[in-house]
C-alpha cells in the first residue's frame, strides 16, 4: 500500500491500471528473462532433429513432436485439460497444404484432385488464472512440416520448430510466474497445433469444436517463423507484425507500447497492407481465430531460400533473435493477461 501511495504521488496523473503494470514491471521482466538461448536451441534441435522425420501430420515423426510437447507441459506441472489429456486429436479431409512461397518440393500436393484424409493432434497446455480465469490468451505455433520426399528430410527448423519452441518456453516462463504467487489474472492456453501445412486444419478444428468458449479468447498470438533474417534486413532485429490492427486498434496499441518499453524491436507492418499480393494474413493459425472475430497477432520473419528446403535447418537458426522475439510475445500476453479490460474490437 504505501508503494501504491508513493507512485500516486510521484505521478499524479497516471491512470490506476497503468500504476499496477508499473508496479509489476521488475516481476514480469524476471520471468521474460527465464526465456534464454540454451534452453530454446534444446526445444528446436530435438524438434527439426531427423529422428522426427519432418514431422508431417499424420506420421510418426508428426506424434513423436506431439510426444515431446506433451511430456514438457507435463514436467512444467500443468495438468492436462478437462478431458484428461493434453491432445486434442482430429480426423479431417484435406487437398492442400499451406505453402507461404509462390514457387514450391510440395506443389504436387496442393494440386491433388481428390482429399485425403488426415489424423493429427493439437497438443494443449492450460495455465489456470486467477480472478479473470475465465478470459483466455492463445498462444499458437504449428509444430508440423513436410516430412520427407525423396529420401530427404524436410526439418522445419524455422518453420515452424521456431515458433513451437518459443511457445514451449513462454509456457515455463508463466508457470514460473505461477508457481512463484504471480500467476495471470487471465488464463493461458499453449497449443502446439498440426495440420498448418496441409491447410491451417489444427486450429480450424480448434475453432470448429472449441474446448474454452471462443466468446472468452480475448486474443490469439500466433508464432510462425521467427528464426531467420529475409532479404529485405540486414539487422536481425526486427519482426514482421500482421493482423494486430485487423480487429482492435486497442490491441495494436498495447503490441507497440511493450515493444517500446522493453525491446524497441523493429516491427515490420509491410506485409499487414490490405493490398499484400502474399496475404499472409490468411495464411497461418491466427487467421482461424481472426474470421471468429477474435483480435490476432501473427510473428513473422519473412521468407528465405531454405523455406520448405531440405536445407531449412536448426544450425542456421539465429538464436538471439528468438530469444529476443519470444520475451516480446511473453510479454505481451503477460499485459494482456493482467489488464483489467480486454482489447476492444472495432
């Protein structure tokens, strides 16, 4: 209380919600930094490793991936969800994958005339909050890739181990928060989603068949390659942002007020134009949550020469630049998770 009282008097016109996050700001930064290099290149040499096959939806390598993200949520403490297990499993047909290029080792299956059908898991991680336990964040990033073909192994370093291992580690970091007393006001939910490349069919079947009310996902950050630098920089210090105006303009501003407070990463809009021909905004996990009408934020660095190559491997992943992008998503849920009102759809 008398802290609380000292910060009114030092600044007498700042709001009471934005007292409280500065009040919190040695807590949250103590758990963003638990998220570090080492244990991130762990999580992503194990995933793109060629034990796991290139991990494609409805092999073993694709389960085995499944395997490990579930045994980390377990050793973390977070229980499986309310029906017993961390998986969520789906049957669903496809015709297509999810290509982010225009010229690709994996057209032959987008041309594919007749569906098949697919078997995968969503694995989910559910860190209980407190008073607005109700709310729920997604955190999103498909473990997935496109197996092997001919012989060679497509690791999917970047796309998606990147992403998936930011997304374990952001896990720890708020179990830390909870089990320490500073758990969330807001619940998190962690999901590891299939089936992006043959058509972002995890999480449509996550938003298909919810298993936490869509009405209370406030936001969905979704995490798809953020391990490599395009050839548009130079500087690895940057991060594509698509979506986070889409929706709520309150959510766009809370994105851009933590990365100046903490990081002052720079935040590339160019591919957020309504007019990009690459409509990425379309075209990975969020956007299932986004046609829900649920605000979104998709982490992105872009396309380079090893995007769905054989050559798309862990020991070329920039691991700083992970590190780095991964606390700007913690945080960022961590103020979401915290506030008192969640972001305002236009």
């Amino acid at each position: 209380m008398r802290k609380l009282s000292l910060l009114f008097l030092l600044v007498p016109f700042v709001t009471f919600s934005q007292v409280i996050n500065i009040n919190q700001d040695n807590t949250n930064l103590k758990f963003a930094n638990s998220i570090n290099v080492e244990d991130l290149k762990t999580h992503l040499y194990t995933l793109a490793s060629d034990s796991m096959q290139g991990r494609e939806t409805g092999t073993i390598g694709q389960q085995m991936a499944a395997e490990y993200i579930a045994n980390h949520f377990r050793k973390l403490g977070i229980p499986p969800y309310k029906r017993k297990t961390y998986y969520q499993e789906f049957t669903v047909k496809s015709k297509r994958h999810s290509c982010k290029c225009s010229t690709c080792d994996a057209d032959a299956i987008s041309k594919r005339k007749n569906p098949s059908e697919i078997s995968g898991e969503n694995v989910l991680g559910f860190i209980e909050g407190t008073d607005l336990k109700k709310e729920i964040i997604v955190i999103t990033a498909h473990y997935d890739h496109l197996g092997t073909h001919d012989g060679e192994i497509f690791n999917g370093a970047d796309d998606d181990a990147s992403g998936t291992s930011a997304a374990l580690e952001i896990a720890q970091a708020f179990m830390d928060a909870k089990n320490s007393g500073h758990g969330p006001r807001r619940s998190i939910l962690i999901m590891a989603v299939s089936g992006e490349e043959k058509g972002l069919l995890g999480s449509k079947y996550y938003t298909d068949n919810p298993i936490y009310p869509l009405k209370n996902t406030i936001t969905n950050l979704n995490i798809d390659m953020i391990g490599r630098i395009d050839e548009f920089h130079e500087d690895p210090n940057y991060v594509y942002l698509i979506g986070s105006d889409k929706l709520s303009a309150d959510l766009h501003n809370i994105s851009e007020e933590v990365n100046n407070k903490y990081y002052n990463i720079e935040l590339d809009y160019t591919f957020n134009s309504e007019d990009d021909p690459n409509r990425y905004y379309y075209r990975s996990d969020h956007y299932n949550f986004a046609k829900n009408n649920i605000p979104v934020i998709f982490y992105f660095n872009g396309i380079h020469a090893d995007y769905h190559q054989p050559s798309d491997t862990p020991d070329k992943i920039n691991y700083e630049k992970v590190e780095k992008i991964t606390r700007l998503v913690f945080l960022t849920a961590w103020e979401l998770a915290n506030r008192d009102e969640r972001p305002k759809l236009d």
